[in-house]
C-alpha cells in the first residue's frame, strides 16, 4: 500500500477610488516565481531594491515600491504626492540533480529541473497629506516551480511541484514627528499547491507506474508592521516585521496504481513563518551612498507538514531550523538624474542534507546584484537589475528514497520598472 507519510474627507474619498486601480493593475501583472530567499519566501519582486539585491530595502524609501511590507510602508512618509511602480521581467533557472551511485533507485537526474517564468508587480501610494500616507501592492511572497521528467531517480520524491501564492497587501504610514515614521498593513494570501510524486513500490520494486498526486488551495491573514527612523539628513535605519500564516491547502488527495485507484479529500498544513529585519541607509556625500539589512525568519516554526485525511492525519517532519539574512549595497550618482547600484546577499540554510527533500530542496543562497535608475522627467523614472543567485548544492542523503546533490542550482533574473508621480 502507498505510504503517505512522505508526501507533503474629500482627500479620503479620493484615496478610496484610487487604492482600488493600484489593486487591479497588480492583479493584472502577477506572476508565480520560484522559490528563492531564505526558506520560501521570496525577496526579488522588480522593484527599485532588486539592484542591491534587497539590502537596505527597509530604509531607503526610494518610490513607492517602499510601501509594502517585504520593503517598509513606513518609508511612504518620505515621498510627496501620489505614486506607482509597475515592475517587469524574466526568471531563468538552471536546476539539474547529479544522483550519487548508491542511491536506492535507478533512471535519470531529472534533466533541467527549473525553466523560465516571468517576474511582474506593482506598487501603488496616495498621499493623504504630507504626515498621512496609504498604499497599496500586490505581489507573491512565495514560489516554487520544478518539473523533473518523470522517470528520474528521486520520482519517489518528486514528480512535479507548483505552490503559488498572491498577496494583497493594503498599507498606512504616519509621521509621527521629524525623525519617527510608523507603517502597518494586512497581508491577504490566496496560495494553490499541487504536488505530483510516484508512489512508492511495494517491495520487491517493481517500477515507478503508480502516482500519488495532493492539491489544494487556501486564503490566509496576516498583518505586518514598519518604523523609519532619521538618525539624520544622510541616515536612516528602518525595521520591519511579517506574521507567521499557515494555510491550510484542502483539496484532495488522489492515488493512481496499476490496480485499484483511490481518493480522498485532504487538508495540507504550511507554516509561513514570522521575520523581523532591520535596514539602514546612509550617504557618504551627494554621489555614494552605503545599504545593508540583517533579518531572522522563523523557519523553525515550519517544523513539520501535517497532511490531513478522512481517517486521520499525518505530520511530515521537515528538519527545518530559523534562517538569517545578511545584505549589502551601495548606491552610486555619477549624475542627479542616474542612479547606479550593486549589492549582494546571503541567506542561511534552512536544513540539512540528511533532513532535506526533493520536494523542498532549498539550501543556503547567495545573491548577486546589479542596477541602474534613470529619472526621465519629474513625473517619469525607469530602472533595469540583473541578479544572478546562486541556490547551492541542495544535497540530499536520504538512504531510502533519494540521495545525491544539485551541482547545478542557479537562477539568472532580469527586470525593468516604471515608475510615476501624481
């Protein structure tokens, strides 16, 4: 029989009809990612911080892309009047599993495990006055997309995984006085997972024919929370903090076997943990400028998936552990109207290899970044990054199902965004 367990005022009235357009351009423009910052979440989104590879996102407060809480809604309060960024581009990944030779069953390493998917998000802000700002974006915290082809040593793993998530995330920041601002928000999550595996064999292996598939969908509710403090004219340091949601995925979950088939309807349980970061920004002169954030994410929460049946439910140990976020940038003018940027970050693992699966195969990351702004009028600004993100080895040593390690793991991003002034 299959084993489950591895399975997995006038002013007001005028911000009312605005928030509402910024909602349905970022509807229009969303797109699902892969996985690729520490744990699952996902901190690329074509914003203006992509050039710096995030660092110092929660202080620079730039344009309105500051307005949502993976950023610092906070940092609204340093802009006038109203403004949108819509942001745009391609995700390449290059993922292939080397299977080691004692891994317990024959076929292929999977081939090219990744593909292409596009990056897109928007950002929207009103100014309700110059102390009292709302914002608006909508965006994916989370991603994952392999597709191995089906005859591969770790198909007892893994088959196929998409887990998609959308966010709205309305926003309101308030300047309190001349060095404090204050932002908060709430996070409404819809995410969808299907995960495909084969089953596996009865013993003696008798091949990889049968299939087990679980899907499901959910909408969760979180909040989150940001403070911009101005040391001074050249300095600031902002922090934020996202809640833990756990969406409950019901669904089904449906067995294929070369005999009879089954199905049942089932309830997947994810943590998306708590994190907390803090980020400052300080320039050197008119021309540089120095970025940097440090984080924790609350991984350790994630500590198990619970499948739930009609007969009872399974918890599906993880190993995971917290996760820690250390970045760094610099930002460059070598005219007022351009803006030059580089930066790299690096993310801790989240598991080790002898707890790490197919399925969820995230390790340490490292993300390096290039970027450039242009102010094209004073309404109108345009920018392009590159980020190449190195997603380590991935090794996984599970004796019965899979073992080997990702020697080739990477994605390769590039965005464009626009940005506009009311």
């Amino acid at each position: 029989m299959f084993e489950v367990k591895r399975l997995v005022p006038g002013n007001a009235y005028r911000a009312i009809a605005w928030l509402p357009l910024i909602a349905l351009i970022n509807l229009a423009a969303f797109a699902p990612e892969r996985a690729h910052a520490g744990g699952l979440y996902i901190n690329d989104f074509a914003t203006t911080p992509m050039g710096v590879a995030g660092a110092g996102a929660e202080a620079s407060a730039l344009d309105a892309s500051t307005n949502f809480a993976f950023h610092n809604p906070a940092g609204m309060t340093r802009l006038k009047g109203h403004a949108i960024q819509i942001g745009a581009g391609l995700l390449v990944g290059d993922t292939e599993f080397d299977p080691d030779p004692n891994t317990p069953f024959n076929g292929g390493d999977g081939g090219d495990q990744a593909g292409v998917a596009p990056l897109m998000g928007t950002h929207g802000m009103y100014s309700v006055s110059d102390d009292l700002k709302l914002g608006m974006s909508v965006f994916s915290m989370s991603g994952a997309a392999l597709n191995p082809d089906d005859d591969w040593t770790g198909r007892f793993s893994l088959q196929k995984i998409e887990l998609l998530t959308l966010t709205a995330n309305p926003n309101i920041a308030y300047r309190v006085n001349n060095w404090l601002s204050l932002g908060a928000g709430a996070t409404i999550t819809y995410a969808d997972v299907t995960y495909r595996l084969a089953a596996p064999p009865i013993n003696p292996p008798v091949g990889g024919q049968s299939q087990a598939k679980v899907d499901g969908d959910d909408i969760e509710f979180g909040f989150n929370l940001g403070a911009l403090v101005d040391l001074s004219p050249r300095t600031r340091i902002g922090a934020i903090y996202v809640s833990e949601i756990e969406p409950e995925f019901s669904g089904d979950l449906t067995v294929d076997t070369i005999g009879p088939s089954f199905g049942t309807s089932s309830d997947l349980t994810l943590t998306y943990p708590q994190l907390a970061r803090v980020g400052v920004y300080h320039e050197l002169n008119d021309q540089w400028a120095l970025l940097g954030t440090v984080g924790w994410e609350d991984w350790s929460a994630f500590d198990e998936l619970l499948l739930s049946v009609a007969n009872g439910a399974v918890p599906i140990p993880t190993g995971w552990e917290d996760t820690y976020h250390f970045s760094g940038g610099v930002h460059y003018r070598p005219k007022e109207d351009w803006l030059l940027q580089a930066g790299i970050t690096y993310d801790t693992s989240p598991v080790g290899r002898s707890d790490r699966s197919a399925y969820l195969p995230i390790d340490r990351q490292i993300r390096y970044a290039v970027g450039a702004q242009y102010k094209w009028t004073e309404q109108k600004s345009i920018g392009a990054a590159f980020e190449y993100i190195d997603l380590g080895e991935a090794g996984i040593d599970d004796p019965a199902l899979l073992t080997g390690e990702y020697d080739t793991n990477r994605i390769f991003m590039f965005a464009l965004n626009f940005g506009y002034k009311f």
